[in-house]
C-alpha cells in the first residue's frame, strides 16, 4: 500500500497536495507510482460534486470562487478548490496567483486551494486536473470547485470532468444572438451573470432577460432538469445572489441523481478519459526508439517539400501497422 494512501484517506493537506504532486509529475516512475495511488483512492468509493466555472477573462471567477467557496464552507461543507492558471506560450510558465488572490478561502480551515498550470494543454483545464478532482474526493471534500483559465466558445473540457458546468458572464458580455451560438453556452448547466452590483446592476438584469430568451431557442438536453439551463445575477464581492446560485445547483444535481443522469454521466467521462489516456500514451509512443527515428525523416522529407503532409501522415501510419503487426507475430 503506497504510504501516500492512508494520511489522504484521512483527509491529510500535506498528503493531499504530495498525491496532486505526483499525478501531474511527467517521470515515468511517478506516473507509475500515481496510476496505482488513483486506483486504490477510487476503490474507497468516496464522491463529491464536482463543479466546474468557467468564462472569459475578468470576468471575475476567482472572484467568485473565493465569496462562493466561503459561503458553502459557512454550510459546514468542506471546498476544494482546483484553480488551473494559464502557462506562457514563449516560456511555459505559470504565475499560479489564484491561491494568493483567494487569500481568505486559502485560510479557511475547511478549504484547500490549488493552483496547477495549465502547460499548454487546451480546453481550460490542466491535463491532470481530472485526477487532482478524485484525489480531492478521496480525501473527503463534499465540493470540488474546477476553476478554469479564461476560455472561448470552444473549450469545454471541463465539462466533461464535473457533474455541473457553471459558467461566468459579464453583464452586457453580448446578446441574445451571442448566447445562442453553439458551443460553450449549450454545454453550461447555469449561467451566472458576475458583477451585478453598483452601476452595472441594470445591465445585469438586462444581460440575463437576454440570455434566459436565448437558452429557450436550445435544444433542451436530456439532462436538464425542468427549467433548466437558467441564468441568475449574482455580485461575488457584495455577495448577493450566492445562495440563489448553490439551490439552483443542489435542486439540479438531486434531480439527476434521482433520474439517473449523474451516474450515467459519470460512467461516460471515465470511458471518454481512458480513450484520452490511450491517445496521449500513442502519441509518447511516436517520441520513442524507431518511432521517433522514424517521424524525425518524414518531417524532414515534408520540411524539405519532398512529401506533402497528407502523403507522409499515411506512410507514418502505415508503417507503425506494420510494425504493430510484426511485433504481434
């Protein structure tokens, strides 16, 4: 039994941020150590409701995380809070600020705050992140809140890791056309307008008759639950709509589990990251021994003009089947 295992059962810090540590280390001796730590971690059959926010940059969610996270800590749950800082393109560095600008959650004795650089990998979440999630259920969190870096139309990822998919607004952040475009906006479970306080309260309230008129020309899913996908105002800093926001989640996420939704969903996302997981695994394979010897040429023979790229693809391809099929005879 790792010794890792037994202080994160027991609701460990120190444990837990070792354990997320080890899962997003990229040595294959951690990652060999991590895969059997997750195995054991997910036998307990621990869960919590994972949630993930997401919306564009300043929109406020760090924000909103830390005025979120404190009241449900003031319910008596216990918040993790998986902050995924986006990585520079030039360098690969992260700030990783969300833990310091979070500074009153990150003191709360019923909190844990974590921020992981995202390096580069797309959709708003980190590669690992859905792994830090189980770790986090194992050690006995009833809430797991998936901050996002600002994302775009198109990067849902991390809702294909959560069990509701929250995303952040600005008021007047577009119209109602803006909210019937496909993408991100018909995959949100909730769609909270941020910052409906001061001078913008009534452009708030604009902002949500707009989106609301929006979301009623979607397709309804067959997870929704009668009236929803909704949109409510919320103000992270006077902290006013919160509690509206944490009923509309819970009378969500009960209604699935009575029809069966959230098992259903959860099955769904495992298979989807064992495919990712196999994915990734072929793609190290093509960075190895004759693999990479291999791809080295035909790039150089496509950087040369020699090959267009479609061509040398399938003469990569071809020749990983049939080297497949000899190492299988």
């Amino acid at each position: 039994m790792d010794d890792l295992l037994a202080p994160l059962l027991s609701g460990d810090r120190r444990a837990l941020s070792r354990a997320i540590t080890l899962v997003e280390s990229t040595r294959p001796d951690h990652r060999a150590r991590a895969v059997d730590l997750l195995q054991a971690a997910q036998s307990e059959g621990r869960e919590a409701a994972r949630i993930a926010l997401s919306g564009t940059p300043g929109v406020g969610k760090s924000t909103f995380v830390e005025a979120f996270g404190g009241m449900l800590t003031g319910l008596g749950l216990k918040v993790a809070v998986l902050a995924v800082d986006p990585s520079s393109a030039r360098t690969g560095g992260s700030i990783l600020g969300d833990k310091t600008r979070m500074d009153r959650l990150s003191r709360d004795p019923d909190a844990y705050v974590r921020p992981s650089p995202s390096a580069a990998h797309l959709g708003g979440v980190a590669r690992r992140t859905r792994e830090a999630a189980s770790l986090c259920e194992a050690a006995g969190f009833d809430v797991v809140l998936i901050e996002t870096v600002g994302v775009g139309q198109s990067e849902t990822a991390a809702a294909r890791m959560s069990d509701l998919f929250v995303l952040l607004i600005a008021p007047a952040g577009g119209d109602e056309l803006q909210g019937v475009k496909r993408g991100i906006m018909e995959t949100a479970d909730l769609i909270l307008v941020n910052k409906a306080d001061g001078e913008l309260a009534k452009t708030a309230t604009r902002t949500v008759s707009d989106y609301a008129s929006a979301l009623r020309l979607l397709r309804r899913r067959p997870q929704d639950a009668p009236g929803f996908p909704k949109v409510l105002p919320v103000s992270a800093v006077e902290g006013t709509g919160l509690d509206a926001a944490w009923a509309a989640m819970t009378e969500l996420s009960d209604w699935r589990r009575a029809e069966g939704h959230w098992a259903t969903a959860r099955a769904a996302q495992a298979a989807h990251w064992f495919e990712e997981e196999v994915r990734a695994g072929l793609l190290a394979v093509l960075r190895e021994g004759d693999a990479r010897a291999q791809m080295a040429a035909m790039s150089e023979a496509v950087a040369a003009g020699r090959s267009a790229p479609g061509a040398a693809a399938a003469e990569m391809l071809a020749w990983l089947r049939g080297t497949a099929g000899s190492a299988s005879s």
